[in-house]
C-alpha cells in the first residue's frame, strides 16, 4: 500500500498486508526490515487463522533499534515545539484518511479500538506538544522510552504510552504484545507518512517480557514503561533491575474493579451496565459485582431476564476454558449458586454468561475472578459496608457507582482508593482524564497533564546513572549489618550521648537492643545511636496508619498551620541544629546556620503550598462534569541522603505532609546527629504523634524492612547503586512507587542541589507525594 496516493486512502488492512508478503519484520530507522536468518512468529486471528507472520528480533536487532532512536533524539527534541506539533496533528488526518485499514487491522489482530479514538489522542497530545515549553520550561525529556506491552493490552493503552513521549520530545522503542504487533507497525509507517524524522519511532516484534529487558539493559535507553498484565510486569522489572533504567508499571490488565450498585441507583440502568461490561468478549479490566442487599433480589431478578438469550462467548484459548470450569467448581463447593444465560457447551473455546452469586468476599473467584465472561457477585448491607468490600481488593485502577444521590456518589468516590471513578456509567475514556493505578494496579500516571511528567525530568536533576547488575543475595540484602551490642557495665559517661528512635511520638530504644555509632568527621565517636530493624518499622507504621487518615482529611489549611508550627519550633531552636550540622559535617558554623536558615524557609514553603496543589475539572469532548483531585499516598518510606542533611530532611518532609502522608525517615548513616537533633523539633511541634517517626540503622537493612512492608505505598531513596537495584527488583510485588537516586554517583557529580528555589525541583518533590483520582460524572 502506497500512502502517498490519494487512491489508497481506502485500502484494506488485507492489502497492506499483502503489500507486506504476510511477513512484518522491524520498523527501524524508518524502514521496514526483516532479516532473513530470523525465527517467525504466526499471528491469529479470532478463528485461529493465520494472518501473517512477524519476525523475532535478535540482539543485533535491538542494538540497531537502540542506536537508530539514540541518534534522531537530538534531531527530534531539538524541533521547536510548533514543529513537533504539526506532526502529531497530521498523524491525526492520516489516520483519518486510513481509518478503514487501521480498524481492520486492529480488528484482526482482536484489539479492537475506533479510529475516532485514536484521532482524539493524537489531537490531544499534538497540543502538549505545543505548549510543552510554555507551561513546562524548566522540564527536558528522559531521552530514549522504552515502551512495553503485554500480549493482551489494547492498541488504546499502548498509544496512551507512545504519544505522551513523542509529544514530550522524547524518541521512542515499542516492544508491543501480540494483539498490537500489527497495529503498532502500521502506525509507526502512518507516522513516518505524517513526517516524524527516521528513527523517532522504532518497532521490533518478539517475546514482549525477553525482547523487552534486552532493549532496557541497552545503555542508549533511558526510561522503561510497561503496561499490562502483573506477572509480565514483574518478570520484566527484575530482568532490568541494577541496569541503571528508571522504570514505571501500568498494570490495569491485572486489575479487580468493584461495580458496586446502591439502593438509590437507577436498577434497569445499573443492570445494562452490567450487561454490557461483564459479558463482553474482551474486558480491560476484571469486575466484581457489588450490590446493596435491599435491592438484591431486584438486581438479581433483572439480570436473569436480561441474560436470557444470550449466546455462549467466544474465549481467547481452550486453556481459559479450563480455567473457568475450575474456578466455578470452587465457588459452587463455598456455596455459590449460579445463573447462566444457557448450559456450557461441553468442550471448546466458549462460556455462557454466567453471574456466581452468594459468594464471600474472601473466596478466590472475588479476590482473582477467573476469565471470559463470569462475574462473581457478593452483597453489603450499608453505604459504608459497600465502599469497603470496593477497596477489599489488592488493586485500584478504576471503579463504577451507581446511585441516584450526588452525595453518596461523591463521598464513595472520594473514600475508594482508585484512580478513576465512573458515577452510573463504566469504560469511559478521554486522554485528558488521567489513569492512575494504585497499590497493585499501577506505579504511574497515564492520560492528562500528569500522565507526561514521567517522560520528563527537571533539568536541574541529575539523571539515573547507567550501570551493570551487581551480584546480590535478594533475600539477605541488608542482614549483614554491623551491630554494637550495649555491654553489661557499660558507663555511658565514655560518650557524649545515647538517642533514641522516634516513633509514634514517643522516644524508643531499638527493638534489637543493639546500638551503633555517631562519629565525627576526624572518626572520633560524637554519640551512639539505635540500630533500628525490621520490627522498629513494623512499630513505625503501625503509628502512622493510625493517624495518617485524619491528618489527610484535615483541610489544607489546618496542615499549613501544623506546618508552620514546626517551621517556628525549628527556628527557636536553630542555634542548636547548627552546632549538630558543624559537629557531623565539619563545615564552618556560618555555613550551618545558613543550612537552618534555608531549612526554616523551606518548611514555611511548604506550608504555604498546601492549600495551592489542588487538583480541577478537565475539559472533555463528551457531556457530564469531571472533578480531578491529588491525594496523599499514604505511607512514605524516606531513606535520607548524605548531602545536606538537615536541608533535604525538611524539604522532603515538607513535601510528604503537605500533601497528606505519614513518613518514616531513616537518616543517613554517615551524618544522622541534624535529623536526631530535630526530633525536639518535632515534639515542640503540633504535628500529631505517630505521624513522623525516625529510624536510625544500617541503610541497607531497613530499606529491606521497607521493601517487604505492604503499607508501605512509596519510597524515596538516596543511597547505593545496590540499594537501587534491590529496591527495582523486589518492589513490583508488593508494587510501589520509587524515587530512587544513586547518592555515590551524584557525589561525584553535581548531585541534587538542595539549596535550589527553582520551582522545577519543589514540584517535582510535590508530583512524587501524590495520586490523582478523576470522576466522571456523565449527563444524558
């Protein structure tokens, strides 16, 4: 098929493929290419008939693919953003003109997506792209992206990837699944129609998770981001882990969403929904139907008479069928009865319609509901009741309501923690809503304004250095901490002074007993301190979890009056932080109090910015009223660096409790005597006990304890290239947010430059302290 001519703007995906032989190789450096010495790969269509062949790449593959994005990334972020504009919106009249062959193709391949859809992408990217250097002046691009796919994520999902980076003016590698292999080859030709310079845009085809970590541990790739299923996810995160690659997880595909229906909905309107949801032949999510016990019977009755009729659905393979068949075996041994559209065939790729209803809400087809177009149904008596089993779940992508009161709708949307909220609709999707997963369903944000800052970077913040895996024992990292037991007849008068923990507002003595020293820059010992462990955060989180929801609820103003308070206590009491910053650090006095004097205003910074981070309502092309808003992530784990240490404390704490999180701060093992010092601060402070603990310990054994805690949503980290590394590979299950920066390469480099005001850096502290939650509220 030749783009060039008006007379093809009608062809078929049949003919592009014939143009093609049946057998797609690589799209690299603008040209298709396909070795002749390369294993084959079939692609089926729903019947299981062959559609064409794909070539499996090889790592010559990937070096060329890498090294082809690597040189047109100067070419490309170096294009004024008007420029870069104009070829995202005329990708958006070639895909016009070519919507038949894109829908086709997607059609064969079974992922399924209008035209229309990606047009309002394109369009809506094509003016970031615009605007980046207006509204973001003082952001640059990661450089290289690579984005990777799952075999069942859709053509929609891997565009909400691809375009926000190209827009953002960064190149770009795509290892797409199985269902997106042929769309994305076809769009990466119609981009290149659109004018994108060769090489922009690179597409190889193979096993997404191998080909996938064979292009992030090339060192010409700067940025990895994923979407799709959890267990790819977690196979590609520890395969890349220690290659020096920040990495980002959506894994919607992965996700339990609630569907939970209210006595006050609208029942036929609410069982429409549900018909038209769960009984689909491909889902983007899995759906666990919950309904209010007083309109059970109703609900139920409904959708009987709904699904009477309804043929069997067709299933991905013969294995999914196996799948189900056990799952309702299982749910009917814990009582669960069934109600089917028509029997199950006996053998075969296909299942009816069927709703499990009289489930528990800890049996396994709730908390992992099998595939294909089953729906596990369990009731609640109260509002309350029913926003909580909505959160029972590990995940937290998205979630569907269904009342006829504006108040219950928002409060249960405000109290589900989920990414979007759709209020008596579902699947709605706009890319100026963003998708942000949380807990287990994602690390990121895709979609809006804050879905393009993870292809961006503040220009004054050093880069995530490269490097090679280094060998270590995952489940001893951390054990081998030197410890200093107190011994019997100790006289304490030998040093100057024993700290303790704080934690839950109290002073502690470690959980171990054990104790470890504060030395001097001459080495000379200053005063001991806890060796904090595995119980000490268990203790630490325990606290926070209890006084985390409340201080997130109080208004914004009454956080910055909080903060302001510590702000003041810190500065009564800055004589002494500057004589603990010149005995550990050994800079002159003049210097500490300048570091005070900067960390004073850095917390009435914050403290003023609390009530200034909201979120608003996006415009939409479709009817209805959207609210946008940013929420705490709930409990942050920050391993503090060396630099600075009073500095980076309070501006990384200010940045957590402004937006309404609770923090564990481990200070740095070098220089822990400022952060000891300010736990005063902290207790002259009205900031709610419990709230702000501090660990002392070896840095490697409580970023283990950190790692392994599952309250534990985020964890900013300054330390050693094998802390990164551990941290990348054990944090994907259970998943967290990292913010990791390897402190013995930034020592030898500028480092982060907390003395900075560029406003570049204080929100990209605030961007990491928060979620973003969008409801959608349609109108007829």
């Amino acid at each position: 098929m030749e783009y060039g001519s008006s007379s093809t703007s009608t062809a078929t995906a049949q003919a592009w493929l014939e143009k093609h032989s049946r057998i797609l190789g690589f799209f690299i450096d603008g040209k298709f290419l396909s070795p002749a010495d390369r294993q084959t790969h079939d692609v089926t269509d729903s019947n299981a008939a062959v559609v064409c062949s794909t070539v499996c790449a090889k790592d010559e593959d990937v070096a060329s693919a890498a090294s082809s994005a690597a040189g047109a990334l100067k070419t490309w972020s170096e294009l004024s953003c008007y420029q870069r504009a104009k070829v995202l919106l005329k990708l958006a009249s070639v895909l016009q003109r070519h919507s038949q062959c894109v829908s086709e193709l997607c059609e064969l391949s079974q992922s399924s997506v209008s035209p229309a859809v990606l047009i309002r992408l394109t369009q809506y990217y094509a003016s970031w792209a615009q605007l980046r250097d207006t509204l973001m002046p003082e952001w640059i691009p990661q450089g290289v992206v690579a984005v990777v796919v799952s075999d069942d994520c859709s053509v929609y999902f891997l565009l909400l990837k691809v375009l926000p980076a190209l827009a953002m003016g960064n190149t770009v590698i795509v290892v797409p699944g199985k269902t997106t292999t042929l769309p994305a080859l076809l769009l990466a030709q119609l981009f290149l129609e659109a004018g994108i310079p060769a090489g922009v845009l690179n597409v190889i085809t193979g096993s997404e998770a191998s080909l996938g970590a064979k292009v992030a541990q090339n060192p010409q790739v700067n940025y990895l981001t994923y979407s799709g299923r959890q267990e790819t996810g977690e196979a590609l995160a520890k395969a890349v882990a220690g290659w020096g690659v920040p990495m980002s997880f959506s894994l919607s595909f992965s996700s339990v969403c609630p569907f939970i229906i209210f006595d006050s909905a609208d029942l036929d309107s609410a069982v429409d929904g549900v018909i038209e949801l769960a009984f689909k032949k491909k889902r983007d999510f899995q759906w666990v139907l919950c309904v209010q016990e007083s309109v059970l019977d109703s609900v139920v009755a409904r959708l009987k008479l709904r699904m009477t009729g309804m043929k069997c659905v067709p299933l991905a393979t013969e294995a999914e069928r196996s799948l189900i068949d056990t799952a309702v075996q299982e749910a009917q041994q814990q009582g669960a009865t069934l109600m089917q559209s028509c029997p199950p065939v006996s053998t075969g790729a296909l299942y009816p319609p069927t709703v499990l209803c009289g489930l528990a809400p800890s049996c396994q087809s709730v908390i992992s509901p099998p595939p294909g177009p089953v729906l596990p149904l369990i009731s609640f008596r109260s509002s309350a009741e029913g926003v909580t089993l909505g959160n029972h779940s590990p995940y937290g992508q998205t979630a569907s309501i269904w009342t006829e009161d504006l108040t219950l709708a928002l409060e249960s949307a405000k109290s589900l923690c989920v990414g979007s909220v759709w209020v008596n609709f579902h699947s709605v999707m706009d890319p100026a809503l963003p998708l942000c997963g949380r807990r287990e369903s994602g690390n990121c944000t895709d979609g809006g304004r804050e879905g393009l800052y993870q292809f961006l970077r503040p220009s004054l913040s050093p880069s995530f250095p490269r490097s090679s895996p280094s060998s270590i024992n995952y489940a001893d990292f951390g054990s081998a901490a030197s410890k200093f037991m107190i011994p019997e007849g100790f006289d304490p008068s030998s040093v100057p002074r024993f700290y303790s923990h704080f934690v839950g507002g109290q002073l502690r003595k470690a959980d171990s007993g054990c104790s470890r020293s504060v030395l001097a820059p001459g080495s000379a010992v200053l005063a001991h301190c806890p060796d904090g462990g595995r119980k000490d955060v268990r203790n630490a989180v325990e606290a926070a979890i209890k006084v985390q929801p409340g201080w997130m609820k109080k208004s914004p103003a009454a956080r910055s009056q909080s903060l302001y308070s510590l702000a003041d206590s810190l500065d009564k009491r800055r004589r002494d932080l500057a004589v603990s910053i010149q005995t550990q650090t050994g800079i002159s006095l003049e210097e500490a109090e300048k570091e005070v004097e900067l960390s004073v205003s850095r917390l009435s910074d914050w403290a003023a910015r609390c009530d200034k981070e909201q979120g608003g309502n996006p415009f939409l092309p479709q009817s209805g009223s959207t609210l946008l808003t940013s929420e705490a992530l709930g409990v942050l784990g920050v391993i503090l660096p060396n630099t600075k240490p009073l500095l980076s404390l309070v501006s990384l704490l200010g940045a957590a409790l402004a937006m309404g999180n609770a923090v564990i701060m481990v200070p740095s093992e070098k220089c822990p005597l400022p952060a000891l010092e300010f736990i005063q601060v902290l207790q002259a402070s009205d900031i709610p006990g419990g709230l702000v603990s501090i660990i002392t310990g070896g840095r490697d054994q409580l970023t283990h304890a950190f790692a392994n805690h599952s309250v534990i949503q985020s964890i900013w980290y300054w330390g050693s290239k094998e802390g990164c590394q551990f941290l990348q590979y054990s944090c994907v299950s259970p998943l967290k947010r990292l913010w990791l920066n390897c402190e013995e390469e930034e020592e030898r480099e500028a480092g982060q430059n907390w003395t900075s005001s560029n406003p570049s850096l204080q929100e990209e502290l605030w961007r990491k302290a928060v979620v973003w939650k969008s409801i959608w509220i349609p109108t007829a």
